[in-house]
C-alpha cells in the first residue's frame, strides 16, 4: 500500500500501514425554510472537503537517519500550493491535494510512526489521461466519460480578425462570449493596437540597425552585437571599469504618441553567482532623448539574483516605476520570457513575465501616471537595444543572453460604441480554461475579453458545444474526465 504526492512515491520514505477515507465526502443539503410551512424546500446539494488519513512508519538504522529523514520527508510533504495525490491501487487516477493538520509522530529509538491527513478541497478525482477532441464543425457533438462534471479547456487558433467569438454548451445558461459583435449598419471593426515594428532578429547589417550617437545609462557603448541563431547578442563588450558593451538603434516608421513596446529575451546569469551583467531596451524621442527604459540586470558580485527595472524619462530626472527581483530573490533568474512597456498619454503600463510552455508565468504588473506631465510629452520615435558587462567581472556566454524578438505598437483611441475593438488577429491563440477560469491569448492573460454574461461552464455525458463564427476559427476541446 502507498501512495504518490506531487509526483514522489511514498516507497521512498516510509510504510504506509492504513489509509481511511470516506466513500462520499461529507454531503451537505441546501434547504430554504418557508414561513408558516412544515419542513424546508431541498435545492440541492454539495460535496464538501474530501480526505485521506495515512497511518506510517518509518525505521532506520540510527537516530541521526531517522532525524534526517523526518526533515526530508517534512520537506517533500509542505507544499504551498495543492499537488497531486494518488494512491497506487487507483492507478490513473488523482486527486489535488493539501497536507493538514496534525503531523505529530511518536518516536521510539529508530522508529517513528504518525498518522498524515491530505485534504482535497475539490473533492472530486481527476483522470491522469487527457482527451483532445477537434471541433471541426459549428455544432460539435461530445460523449464525455467519467461519474461527475469536467470543466474543458478550449483553444481557438484564429484565422482572421475578429471582434467576436462565442460557443454554447447544452444548458440554457451555458454560453460564453468573447468581445462584441459588430452591427453592420452602423459599427466597424478597429484595432486597439496596430502593429508598426516587428523585428525576429534574423540580421543587423541591411535592416535599418546603427551603433551611431548610441548613449546607456551609467557607461558607454563599447564591443560589437551580432545576429546569431535568430537573436541579436553580443560578440565581444569591449573594456572599461563600469557599464560597457554594445548598443544599437533604429528608427520606427511613424513617431507615437500612445505606443507599446514588447521585447521577448532570455537572461540567465545563474552559471556563476561573480557574473554581472544587463539586458536593456531604451525607447527614444526623434533626437535621441530617453523617454524611457527597461531591462533585467544582475548587479550582485556573490549571488545570482535578477532585477527588473521600468522607468519613465532619462537616467538623470526619470521615474522608476518597478525596481525589483519579484516576489523573492532569484525568481526571474535563467529568464526567457516578455516585458513589455505601455504608454497612454499618461499612463505607464509595465509588465514582466517568464513564459514557460507557451505560457506566462512568475508575473509582475504596475501601472505608473505621470500626473506632473514630466515624461509623457516626448513622442517616441527610436528604440535602442544594450548589452554591458561592468569592468572585469565574469559575462554569461552569449547564448545565455540575447534578444529574441522585439515588436512595436501604434495604440489607437477608439471612438466607441461606433468603433468596435479587434480582440484576437490572425494567427492568434486564444484559450478558455473553464476549470480555472483563466482567458489567455498567445499565453497572456486578457480575461478583460470575457463578457460578464459568460459562464464558464462544465460538460458531461452526451452533449455539444456550438461555435459562432465558426469559420473565423480552428478549436479544439480538451478535458481531464472527473470521477466521484
């Protein structure tokens, strides 16, 4: 008898003597009492909390063993967040689960025994099998297996732009809709953003890049970048007792006043904690003046630890809007991911986010108003990219840091209701993920797409979902079955 916990066997630690759980988890009746009427109307009910006691027993060859493992499996068994739980003679199957409670354990010599409680707060099992199902038509018949309801996952992989997008499950209240139609007679379609630069870093030579009246924050422009494997970086950062390395610039096609600026990059200075060095995007007025910066940077000597900068406005009189390493040290260490920087008029939109598996993770989001009008004036007009070590202080090889993609948008005001706003472009992903009730498209969240109509609701058995426009989209449904 054993059981797994977010992926580690139970084997590996200890015995498990006994498990006890209940055949249901504790049910729990909805009742609505009427005045001046015996009893109460039943309108429903619900699962509470599922969960399991274990009963263990550990035994080693000495007192110290049995302290170090005590400490290895408290290790394994705190976990912050609901992991997988699944008992062995229920192969395929999994429950989310929390460690609760008590874990006090009785300890005679080398052995020690205890009982753990797992607490399921969705109590119902999820299947380990996940089923994909294309959506090939406007109306798609399912036949879902499992004993209880399961919350699907759609992914919509657009074909044109669209304002709109909408799907029906079978019951009355089950639809879900994406951003707005648009009334032919007196609405037309228009893009929030448009996009006006969009650079995949294939070359440098020939594209418009120059390394002319270049100027970086706190040092000087030294060594040359490079285009290598689809990503500019550098070749060599030059000398120099501080800041030093390579920057280049180029020229939009059009000064903005409401812009938006997306850098995809990676940065990772974690191969040896002496390492400095930084990664950073300056947006520039059409003399060169910095309007604004933003960069990850590895400023310690002795540990590896990324920072985050944002900031309005140049070196000198600027604003720092984020200046961080996140929610702990190290979280934006070995970074692949977005920041990205948004202004309108003034406002200041800035955002941070590793992207692991197509999707946006360890996040960071602040919004910043320049209400002293001291940043917001200046169109910008350049964008210029930088890589710097400081004097002789160990650099990451240059395909552990380097520039991957970098895109421009022009942000429109919309004169709504006339102007209807395009949600989702060609070549865009959009996914509904109904069980944590997350929208994301190309990985971001953009939950703001939802209309307050929508539920997000769960299939069973034999039914269908119904897609509008359905030729503006390909879609697929995938689901994990649930069992009771």
């Amino acid at each position: 008898m054993a059981f797994l916990f977010n992926g580690i066997s139970s084997d590996n630690y200890f015995v498990v003597e006994k498990i006890e759980r209940d055949l249901l988890p504790p049910i729990s009746h909805i009742l609505t009492e009427i005045p001046n009427k015996n009893g109460a109307i039943h309108q429903g009910s619900k699962l509470g909390v599922r969960e399991f006691n274990v009963t263990i027993r550990m035994r080693e060859d000495s007192v110290e063993d049995l302290n170090t493992k005590i400490r290895t499996v408290a290790s394994w068994l705190r976990q912050k967040e609901a992991k997988p739980f699944e008992l062995v003679k229920e192969q395929g199957l999994y429950y989310m689960a929390y460690l609760s409670g008590d874990t006090k354990l009785t300890e005679i010599v080398t052995v020690g025994k205890g009982v753990l409680t797992f607490i399921c707060p969705d109590p119902i099992a999820f299947n380990k099998v996940e089923n994909l199902v294309p959506l090939l038509n406007e109306v798609n018949p399912l036949s879902i297996e499992g004993t209880a309801e399961t919350f699907p996952t759609l992914k919509f992989t657009v074909k044109r732009d669209i304002t709109f997008l909408s799907y029906i499950g079978e019951g009355e209240k089950d639809v879900v809709v994406l951003g707005k139609a648009v009334e032919e007679d007196t609405q037309t379609a228009k893009p929030k953003e448009e996009l006006i630069f969009d650079d995949d870093m294939e070359s440098i030579t020939g594209f418009g890049w120059s390394t002319g009246g270049t100027q970086v924050d706190g040092g000087v422009p030294t060594g040359t970048m490079i285009a290598s494997n689809q990503t500019f970086t550098y070749s060599d950062i030059g000398t120099g007792d501080k800041w030093h390395g390579p920057a280049i610039k180029k020229g939009l096609s059009e000064t903005l006043d409401d812009w938006k600026v997306e850098c995809w990059l990676k940065f990772d200075a974690t191969k040896d904690p002496k390492m400095i060095a930084r990664a950073e995007l300056y947006c520039l007025d059409v003399n060169g003046t910095v309007i604004a910066k933003f960069a990850l940077k590895d400023m310690y000597r002795d540990t590896a630890n990324t920072v985050v900068e944002f900031r309005a406005g140049d070196l000198n009189k600027g604003q720092y809007i984020i200046k961080s390493w996140g929610s702990k040290r190290g979280v934006y260490n070995n970074f692949w991911g977005l920041i990205s920087l948004k202004q309108v008029g003034k406002a200041y939109e800035c955002y941070v986010t590793k992207i692991v598996n197509g999707k946006h993770t360890t996040r960071m989001f602040k919004r910043y108003y320049d209400v002293k009008n001291q940043y917001h004036t200046n169109k910008l007009a350049q964008v210029q990219l930088h890589i710097a070590g400081t004097g002789t202080s160990p650099m990451p090889a240059n395909d552990r840091i380097n520039f991957d993609r970098l895109k421009v948008w022009k942000v429109n005001t919309l004169n709504e209701p006339d102007e209807v706003p395009i949600i989702a472009r060609a070549g865009d992903v959009i996914e509904v993920d109904h069980y944590s009730k997350q929208v994301l498209i190309n990985g971001e969240p953009s939950k703001q797409i939802l209309d307050p109509v929508s539920k997000l609701f769960p299939i069973e058995g034999d039914s269908a979902i119904t897609i509008y426009p359905s030729d503006a989209v390909t879609a697929d449904l995938s689901y994990k079955s649930r069992w009771e």
